[in-house]
C-alpha cells in the first residue's frame, strides 16, 4: 500500500514515481491498439527529426570551421605621407 501514513521510511518521491508507474499501466491498458500505434509512430518521427536536426546543426559547424580557414588573411598597409605607384602591401608582388 502507498500511504504517507503507514510508510514513514518512504520517501515522497519513490511515492510519486510508483504512483506514476500504476498510471501509465492503467493508462496503457485504457487505449486501444490503434492509439497506442499512433503514440508510437509520433515518437518515432520525433527521434527522426531530432537526428536530422543534429545531423543538420553539425554539419553547420563543419562549414563555418572550413569558411573560416579559408577566410583571406588581411594584410597590414603602412602609413605614408606621400607615395608612388601602388599602395605597398596590398597588391601582391611579381617577381
């Protein structure tokens, strides 16, 4: 018997786990087979979904960590006061 009154040892929780348990037998037993089926299939696409988003959100990561090795390295450009030709440093160098 789960009663607060004649087990003092039992903690609340376990109480509340055992009771949820007896509601999901009696709740199983209340649907048909057919309602069952549908539970499970919604599930089942749940799953499916969940693997496609990581699939998805993975891959995302492995195409900004390749952007981002393939991201030109800047260049730093020296201050003049006066200058001629190109600008150094920007423009790559034919030798």
């Amino acid at each position: 018997m789960l009663s607060a009154k004649y087990n003092q040892a039992m903690k609340i929780h376990t109480m509340a786990k055992e009771l949820g348990r007896l509601g999901g037998k009696v709740r199983a037993k209340r649907l048909s087979s057919k309602r069952k089926k549908e539970i499970a299939s919604l599930g089942g696409k749940a799953r499916s979904q969940s693997f496609v988003a990581t699939k998805r959100i993975k891959e995302n990561f492995n195409y900004l960590a390749t952007m981002y090795l393939l991201k030109p390295k800047l260049s730093r450009v020296k201050r003049l006061q006066s200058f001629r030709g190109p600008l150094p440093g920007i423009y790559p160098t034919s030798q």
